[in-house]
C-alpha cells in the first residue's frame, strides 16, 4: 500500500515485533535467569516463617447433669447468630487475652516480639530524620502487644461458627503454642464468666427468696381468714358449701319431678284401662302386683274347667252354675285388686308434687345464699390471685436458685466453645516459598524483558508501518469480504488497454444488457448558464443532493477526468468522506492521485490478485481516497464486472459519496454498474460543445437516467493540471 505525503496513519507491524523480541533471545533469556538467581538467593537468605491454626467451634454446652428441654433452650439462644460470632472474633483479640497469653508465655522475653529494643540501622535513620516515630517512646508491653498482633489472625470461617487462629512466627514450636494457649485461655475466660454469673445469682435470689417466702405465707392466711369470716367453706377443693347445696338440690328437684310425672302417666294408663273394658294384663304395675296374679291364676282354672263340664253337662247343670258364679266373683276382686293399684299409684304421684314444691322453696333459699357468697367471692378471688403469683414467683427463684447452686462447681459450668483443631508445630516454612517465587520472578523478568524490547520497537518506529485506508475504507472492506465473493486467481495480466474506458470492454463480449426502469424526477434547478456548469456548482448540487454515487463520463477524455479529479478534492476539502474509483482506460485520474503509479487497484481486486483493503489509498493533495486503475488485465476483469455493483454498495456504506470516473463510457457500459438508476450522472466537458452534450443526455435519459449533470472544466480543472505538472 502506498505512503501518504503528508498526516498520514500507521499500524503497528506485530511481525516486526515479534522478530524483534525473537534476535534477542539470548539477552532475554540471560536476564531472565539472573532474575531467577537474584529470586533465589534472596528467598533463601530471607529468615523462615512458620505458621499454624486452631479451630474453636461458637456452640451451645450445658452441664452432662441438665435436662434435654435445658439444653433445646440454650442451642436456640444468641449463640447461633452471626453478629455474636463476630462478636466472639472481636473477643478472642481483645488487649486482656492477648496480655493473658503473653505473660503465661513469657513472650516479653523474647527478641522477637520487641525488635525496637535492638534496633537496625535504617530505623535509626528514618528516626533521626523524623520520618518514623521512635519506637522506644511506646512503653514495652505494647511494643509486645503490637508485634504479637501484626503475627495474630483470627477470623470466621465462612458459613460456619468456627472461629480460625492464625499465627505466624519464626519459631515452629512457637507457632504452634501460641494459638492452642489462645484458645485455652479464651474457654477458661468463658467459663468463668458463666460461674460469675452463677455466683451473682444465688447471691441476689437468697434474699429474694426469703422476702417471697413470707409473703406467700401471709396471703395464705389472708385468704383462709376470709373464707372462715364470710362463709366461703370448700367442699372439694374448688365450689364453696351454698353452691354444693343448690347443686345438690336442683339435681333432686329434677329427679323428684320426673317421678311425678311418672306416676301421673301410669296412673292415666290404668284408668284408660279400667274405663274401656280392655284387658289391664299389659300394664307394668298390674302385671307386677302378686294378687292379681293369683287372681289371674284362679280364674284361668275356673274357665278351663267350665269349658271341661260344658261338653257333658247341660248349662242350667247346678255344677255349671256355681263355676260361672265363682268366676264372676274372681273378675270382681280383680277389678277392686287394680282400683287399689290406681289408688296407690296416684298417692305416688301426689307425694312426689308434695316433695318438688318443698323443693322449689328451699331453692329459692339456697339461691339467696349463694348470690350473697358470689358476692363474697370477688374479694375472696382477688386474695387467692395475689397468694397464687406469690407462690409462683416463689416457685420460680427457688428453680433458678437450685440451677445456679448446681453450677457453682467449674466443672459444671462449660464454656460455649471448644477446640475442634489444635495447632500442631509445622514441619516446612509458611513463607518464603522458594520454587514458587523463583518461577514468579523468572516470569515476572521474561515479561518485563519482552515489553521493553517491544516498547524500544514501537518508539523507534521501526514496528509501525504506514497506511493509507481509513476507518470507513476498513469497514468497507469488511462490508465487500461479506457481501462480495473473492475472484478465482487468474493468469497475469497483460498490457494496459487502449480503450477509452475499461467499461467498453463489457460491450465487445455481451451484446445484451438488462433494463433497469426507475422513475426519478429532473432536479429542478437546471443550469442556465456557464457558471452554474462549474466544478464548484457541481459541488454545491452533490452535497444538497446527498447522492451517495455518482458517475462521471468524460466523451473528450483525460481534460474531463482531470474535472473530476478536481471535484473530488473539492467535496473532501469540503468535509465529506469521498471517494475514486478509476474506471478510465488511460489511467489518467490515478496519475493525478496516486503517489505510486503501480499501486493495486479495481483490475487487481476484480481479478482475485489484491484484497480490498489493498486497493484504497490516499490522494496525495487532499484526504480524499482513491481505488486505482491497477496493473492486471483490464479484459479479464472485466468479466467479473457484475461484482462492481456489490462493491459500490459496500463503499457507498463508508463513503458520503462514490465517484466513478468512468472515462468516454456509454450507456450500456455504465449500466453494468449499478442495479439501480437512483444514480448521479455527471458529464464532464472542459469544452460544452452542445451537439455531444445533447446526445449524451438524450441516450442517458432515455436509458432511464433522469438525474444528468453538465459540468465544464473551469478554474477548478485548470487547477488540478497544474498540480499534476
């Protein structure tokens, strides 16, 4: 791709770097193992440090003596929440733990946790020039505090209520009892924080209890006493003696009415009996009376034997007689045996009346007595109710005070924590890790070396290489490698065409061309006089119109096509994004444009020997684009002059405008160019002779070409042939 004169944009030639990086290996690859040394031997001067953990597990614990509903109500207490887990890790870091530890462990007694006393001649310095505080003005239990706490890590293990403690130290033994003295420490805090509370608690419910005691004791007999006073005797426990009484009294009552109307039933049975004739044997109180029944027996002996007789005596026989007389006299005393049996019932029936009025009157009685006890009742209540929350409270302190008696034992009151890992004394370093920092460091300089070298590239600018397509001429050619299928390879091309334009070349092989019919209105505005057929009027139209193509014909040859040369540096100095496409048979547009006359171009694209990228390059006098004529056989890419149609759309899609200096075309070769007849058509006479212009817009337009430009060379392509001089 050829260079541009002047501003013009560079890529980045990652070949180049990549050789670049590649010469220089062996200096890479030297540095790099230096590094890896200097890694090496500072890792193992560097003093080891080791580091250990213990776990504690943040659970409920009660006492192996406790009851399952006591252990159910401490797991479900604050212990589960994860603000009290925190709560816990703030604990373990506490100043009075970590003060505990230190002085079970002597740790003031090692150099380790007071490097300020020996000091180091850097410190002294920074000390000296007041950019460090002297570290002897803090008293030496905290200079132990705060370098035991730069080593200490205590943290929540994540989703869980286990706490870890971490602890880093020079001394593997150290290391390892730090944390286990840490841990024991903190159950031994937890545990005798539970036996404090214990103790505090049967010392206040002592008196408490005692107080509750005589109170209970005195509402007690305040209750008995009123009970006494007003009457309010308890028969079972629960109902005083009057309501007993009406109890008992109504359920008699309803008793001894259900008797009454017992009796008065039976009684209208017998007399129902008595007063029909019908036989009374059916009724329960007859049946049940012992005369009546021998009564019943007697006269069935008499009838059997009258019925024996009657068979061989005749009925005035003396013998019949006296039977039928015994009999009448047997039904008589039955009849009077079942008078007294009514007699009776009815006496029943008037002692049972007797017995619920009786009754009645007492109820009445007792129902006075017992509405003058309700009323008694209230006080009586309002007493009990104070003597019974005396005994419940009394009830309470004294469970919580055998609780917390049971507990005041050590042993009795466990911690709600415990170790579910101890820290053991580690076997290898924690830090410094020698292979892994080697590898680091080995990479780490491999990486740096490169980069510097590749920087070293770039800044001298032998990496960057020029180029000449702009961003719309790279997403052009993204646009065409979707759209537009790649030629075959074809043969080298030959000498440059003598036609006037490559388009004639089309005619010689196809004699048909398709009719493309699109009605387009004549631009109203038509040119009146020399003037407005300048370049620069013709400027004005195209960036009104907002075509985004136009085709130039040039009938006289290279003078037109300097025109519209001269046109397209006018529209890009004018702000728009335009450009060229050489479609001339001399070539003429790329001389003026081009600073290598040999660069790829439309015939090189159109014969597969060049990408579409390749073929865009800058004008050398202003920022419009130019695809040149190029060096392959103008015939051969001629035949895939269909794909010129694919490829104008694609730039049209980058590009404001598309200009297509076709040369002396004619209708049938620019018709090859676009389906479409939405075109602007530009005739490009320095010279207006009228004769050819009129021919030329009258075959345009009959083609179907309504949007025809008359354009005359003027100043601005007497300009552009002096630049090309």
């Amino acid at each position: 791709m050829s260079g541009v004169a002047r501003d013009q944009d560079v890529d980045i030639d990652l070949g180049q770097l990549v050789r670049a990086v590649w010469a220089r290996r062996l200096r890479i690859l030297t540095i790099t193992l230096v590094g890896a040394g200097v890694a090496f031997a500072g890792a193992k001067i560097m003093s080891p440090q080791y580091r250990t953990e213990t776990r504690i597990l943040i659970e409920p614990r009660a006492p192996a003596f406790a009851s399952t509903q006591q252990i159910n109500d401490a797991s479900a207490g604050p212990l589960m929440d994860e603000l009290n887990i925190a709560s816990q890790v703030q604990l373990l870091q506490s100043a009075d733990l970590l003060k505990k530890v230190i002085n079970d462990l002597k740790l003031y007694n090692l150099p380790e946790f007071d490097d300020a006393a020996s000091g180091s001649a850097m410190s002294s310095i920074l000390v000296k020039l007041h950019l460090k505080k002297n570290p002897l003005e803090n008293p030496p239990e905290e200079r132990v505090i705060d370098a035991f706490v730069e080593r200490l890590q205590v943290y929540q293990v994540p989703g869980s209520r286990v706490i870890g403690i971490n602890f880093t130290s020079k001394d593997p033994k150290l290391a390892a009892a730090i944390p286990n003295a840490m841990a024991n420490v903190y159950l031994s805090t937890q545990s005798g924080a539970k036996l404090d509370s214990n103790s505090e608690a049967t010392r206040w419910l002592e008196p408490e209890i005692e107080g509750l005691r005589g109170k209970v004791s005195e509402a007690e007999k305040k209750v008995a006493e009123y009970r006494t006073s007003h009457g309010l005797l308890q028969t079972n426990g629960t109902t005083t003696f009057p309501a007993q009484q009406l109890n008992d009294i109504s359920a008699e009552l309803t008793r001894v009415r259900g008797d009454k109307a017992n009796a008065e039933a039976r009684a209208q049975a017998v007399r129902n009996a008595l007063s029909s004739g019908e036989a009374s044997d059916t009724l329960p109180d007859i049946m049940s009376s012992q005369a009546i029944q021998r009564l019943k027996g007697t006269e069935s002996g008499l009838q059997s034997q009258i019925s024996d007789l009657q068979t061989s005596l005749l009925n005035n026989h003396p013998r019949l007689k006296s039977l039928r007389a015994q009999l009448s006299d047997i039904r008589t005393q039955i009849r009077q045996e079942t008078q007294k049996i009514l007699a009776s019932i009815e006496n029943e029936s008037k002692v049972a009346d007797l017995r619920a009025s009786e009754l009645e009157r007492q109820s009445e009685t007792v129902q006075a007595t017992s509405a003058r006890a309700g009323e008694d009742e209230v006080g009586l209540n309002a007493l009990e109710r104070e003597a019974n929350a005396q005994r419940q409270l009394l009830e309470t302190y004294l469970v919580r005070y055998r609780e917390a008696a049971s507990r005041a034992d050590s042993n009795s009151s466990p911690a709600d924590a415990r170790i579910v890992s101890r820290a053991v004394e580690p076997v290898d370093p924690y830090f410094p890790k020698v292979v892994p920092i080697v590898v680091v460091a080995a990479v780490a300089t491999l990486i740096m070396s490169a980069i510097i070298i590749m920087l070293t590239e770039l800044f001298s600018g032998r990496a960057l290489r020029p180029t000449d397509a702009a961003p719309e001429a790279i997403e052009a050619e993204a646009v065409v490698e979707k759209h537009v299928p790649q030629a075959a390879p074809i043969a080298a091309a030959g000498g440059r065409p003598v036609q006037p334009s490559m388009l004639a070349v089309v005619a010689d092989e196809e004699d048909t061309i398709e009719d493309v019919k699109i009605a387009e209105e004549v631009p109203e505005d038509e040119p009146e006089d020399d003037n407005e057929f300048s370049v620069a009027s013709v400027a004005d139209y195209l960036t009104g119109s907002r075509a985004p193509l136009a085709i130039a014909i040039s009938p006289t040859g290279d003078n037109g096509s300097a025109a519209t040369v001269s046109l397209t540096r006018m529209l890009a100095d004018a702000g728009r994004r335009v450009i060229l496409i050489d479609m001339t048979g001399s070539g003429y547009p790329t001389e003026l444009m081009a600073e290598d006359q040999a660069a790829l171009g439309v015939t090189d694209l159109l014969c597969g020997e060049a990408a579409f990228g390749d073929t865009i390059h800058g004008d050398r006098f202003s920022d419009a684009h130019l695809i040149p004529q190029g060096q392959s056989d103008v015939r051969r890419a001629m035949r895939g002059v269909d794909r010129l149609s694919l490829l104008l759309d694609a730039l049209a899609a980058a590009y404001d405008l598309v200009v297509v200096e076709c040369g002396s075309a004619d209708v049938a070769g620019v018709s090859r160019l676009t389906r479409s007849r939405d075109v602007e058509i530009i005739l490009s006479l320095p010279e207006v002779e009228e004769t050819i212009f009129v021919a030329l817009m009258t075959e345009f337009q009959a083609a179907g070409y309504e949007r025809v430009v008359l354009m005359s060379g003027g100043e601005g392509a007497e300009q552009t042939l002096g630049r090309a001089a």
